[in-house]
C-alpha cells in the first residue's frame, strides 16, 4: 500500500508542476478556503474521487483524502509534502476497529485540519532550523510553499 500512497503523491507532484491535473480535477473538496487562524492555516479535505475505479481506496472502501495549500509567488512550485504515518492493522479485530477510525476511513477524517509546525506557513512558528540543509528553508519563499498533507486510512 506504501507504494501506491507514494505513486499517487508523485503523480500530483508532477501533473501539478506542469499545469495539468487531468484527474485530480474529480474531487470532493471540504473548506477548501485556506483560513488563517492564529496558530496557522486551517485546510479543508480534498477526496480523490477518481481513486476508487483504480482500486486505491481506505480501509473500509471510501475514497483517499489529502490537504493542500497551494503557495504562491516564488514558492509556488516549491513542495512540502507530508505522509501522515498510521501503521496497520494485524488481525480481524484490529481491522475491524480500525476501519471505523480516520486511519482505516475518510468517513472519520477531520474535515478541516490545522497546518501547525513545519507545515505552518508562519515564520514564527515553523521551526526550520531543523531543516537547515534544505534550499527552501534557507529563502523567505519558503512560508509561500504548496503544502500537502496526505492522510493515510489503510
């Protein structure tokens, strides 16, 4: 499943940094309005309806989800993408439980999440001296960066 959840961030990496997004315009966007709030940006929850003919669904069969704030400027074509972690579910039971949990469903998932830390896009709270080998930490245009947050429900 690794593979797919990276296969399907890499196509819209790519589809996006060359204008096109055939497929990804077949979503189900919640909030997709970006508001600042004091601690960072709340970003609505984009569904990938397009996900369920290629088989690329949650745990319980409804469809993959992502956060995205698009940047601007200088930083527009700059990506901070994070794969939220979930690990798995090992036998009947934990599977059962799981799929009725936002790791295992997108029925479950926040509708509007909080891009806090490293995905703020406010300087005073985005610790990028972690990151300090990276280009993009390294220029202002780094707080006008897209960023992704795919969910993992599987």
């Amino acid at each position: 499943m690794g593979f797919w959840v990276l296969a399907l961030v890499l196509a819209f990496l790519v589809g996006a940094a060359h204008g096109s997004e055939p497929w990804w315009n077949e979503t189900q966007a919640y909030g997709t309005n970006a508001n600042s709030g004091r601690n960072g940006v709340f970003v609505g929850l984009t569904l990938i309806q397009s996900a369920a003919a290629k088989g690329a669904v949650c745990l319980d069969g409804s469809l993959p989800g992502y956060h995205l704030h698009r940047g601007f400027g200088s930083g527009a074509n700059s990506w901070l993408v994070n794969l939220e972690g979930g690990g798995w579910c090992n036998d009947v039971k934990s599977c059962v439980f799981r799929k009725s949990s936002r790791r295992g469903s997108s029925n479950h998932m926040e509708r509007q999440l909080q891009f806090t830390g490293i995905m703020s896009n406010r300087p005073e709270e985005n610790p990028g001296i972690l990151l300090t080998s990276l280009p993009c930490v390294l220029t202002p245009s780094r707080f006008h960066t897209s960023l992704l947050f795919q969910r993992y429900c599987y």
